[in-house]
C-alpha cells in the first residue's frame, strides 16, 4: 500500500495481509517521483521477499513527519546559496535568467529566459540552459534556489521547472566535456589514435579489402566534436552507459574520472 507522507512524498508500505499490522517500509519516495515508481519498487520487493528471508524495517511514527532526501537539499540548497551571478552569461554573450513567464495558466510560471546581444529572447529548459555552459552550474544550483524560495508563493507556478531540474538531475544522459577532454589529453600523452580508441569501445569498420579501423566518427560524436547526422552543432550530451564504455575500454578510467557534477 502507499500512503501520504511528509512535503507530498509518499510511503509505501507492506503489511500482513490478515491483520494489517506488522507494517514494513518498502521505500520512502519524494514528491517529485512519479507514482509508477511505487509499483516498480512493491514488484521488486515482492520478487526478493519469495526468494530469500527479505524484511523491511518497522514503519514508525517518524516516517510520517520525515521529509525523504531533506539533509542532500539542505546541502544543495546551501551551495547555491554561494551563487551569486543571478543570471549567468555564457561564451558567447547570451545571458541567462529566472523569471515569471505568462502563460495559458492562470498564474505566471517561473522559468529560464534567455536574452541575446541583439535583445531577442527566448524561454528554454533547464537542459538547453545547463547545455549552453556544458556544466550544471550555476544553472541547476540557481534552479534549486528559486524553487526553495517560492516553495510555499501561490502566485507563480514551479512545477515545469522543478520537473525540468529534477529530469537533468536524474537522467541517464550526462554532459560529455570532461570525456571529450580526457580523451584529447590521453591522445596527446599516450599518442592514441581516435582509431584505436574507437575499436578498443568495438566500434570497428572494414575496407573493401578487409583492412580494419576505428569508427572514428562515432567516436567524435560521442564526444561533442562532430555534429549528428542532420544537425548543425555537436551535442553536449552522451549516454552515461557509452560514456562509461569509452572511459573503461577506451581510455583505461573508471567513468567517476570523466562525470561531470
């Protein structure tokens, strides 16, 4: 069963089917996980209890009044106190900022904009702002700290953009920087190929004789150097299971060593 806990989380609970009682925490989830998760995480739970002597702990009163992840907010929340840039400006001169975009709602919404030299602007996500630096800060730091502050203001909406933080936070698809310069810098100091380093990751093509090499242009491409087929401009953007596959077999690194955070 789930039931309503602490800030909009939700507990989700396993109790005895007869009496009801001997209630066990499965998982706590917060407000921002969509409810699906609950019925992943009971499956789970039921598929290890059938198998081996699998308990959770007692639930208690606590749980309830628990807000989950509260001390790595508190922690979040205390770095971005440290941004003071409010609006970051990026290479290219393009400014960025939060502010209460009027929309079809009846209440304005809190989002990034960004402005142009020429003054044009335009509302984006917090992954174009975040990509538009190839780092997450102060972007996702700024996010956090807006949010926190109008947590509790029933005249801006933040719900677009705490699902747009949260996504980036959580996706499985990370900034490819630190790979992109790690793999240039191993190419310099060990005199790799891009070849070699693409068939080390098993991206190998022949010639019409049968001679092999590295696919090189995937490669490039994983790393930001080399545009997609049909775009103008290299993504700032990799997988994490590829980026890991590059690092490992291609560069010899744990994946940790070319994360960005």
């Amino acid at each position: 069963m789930a039931r309503p806990g602490a800030a909009g989380s939700a507990l989700v609970v396993d109790r005895d089917a007869a009496t009801r009682g001997d209630r066990r925490l499965i998982a706590h989830l917060a407000a921002d996980e969509p409810a699906e998760n609950a019925v992943l995480l009971t499956r789970h739970y039921i598929g290890h209890a059938s198998e081996t002597p699998y308990r959770c702990r007692s639930l208690t009163a606590q749980d309830a009044r628990t807000v989950p992840f509260a001390e790595e907010e508190e922690r979040q929340l205390a770095a971005a106190a440290l941004l003071t840039d409010s609006e970051p400006i990026d290479e290219s001169g393009n400014r960025y900022g939060l502010q209460r975009i009027q929309t079809s709602m009846s209440i304005p919404e809190l989002r990034w904009r960004r402005s142009r030299a020429d003054g044009s602007a335009t509302v984006i996500s917090v992954r174009e702002a975040v990509a538009s630096f190839e780092r997450y800060e102060p972007i996702c730091g700024l996010t956090l700290r807006m949010l926190a502050r109008h947590a509790d203001d029933p005249d801006v909406s933040t719900s677009v953009l705490r699902g747009e933080l949260t996504r980036v936070r959580n996706s499985p698809i990370v900034l490819n920087k630190a790979l992109r310069e790690a793999t240039l810098a191993r190419i310099e100091q060990q005199h790799l190929s891009m070849s070699e380093i693409a068939i080390r990751c098993g991206r190998v093509k022949r010639d019409r004789k049968g001679n092999e090499s590295g696919e090189t242009s995937w490669l490039a491409r994983r790393l930001g150097l080399l545009a997609e087929a049909g775009q103008a401009m290299p993504t700032p953007w990799v997988h994490s299971d590829v980026l890991a596959l590059i690092a490992r077999r291609g560069l010899g690194v744990s994946p940790r060593e070319v994360e960005l955070t």
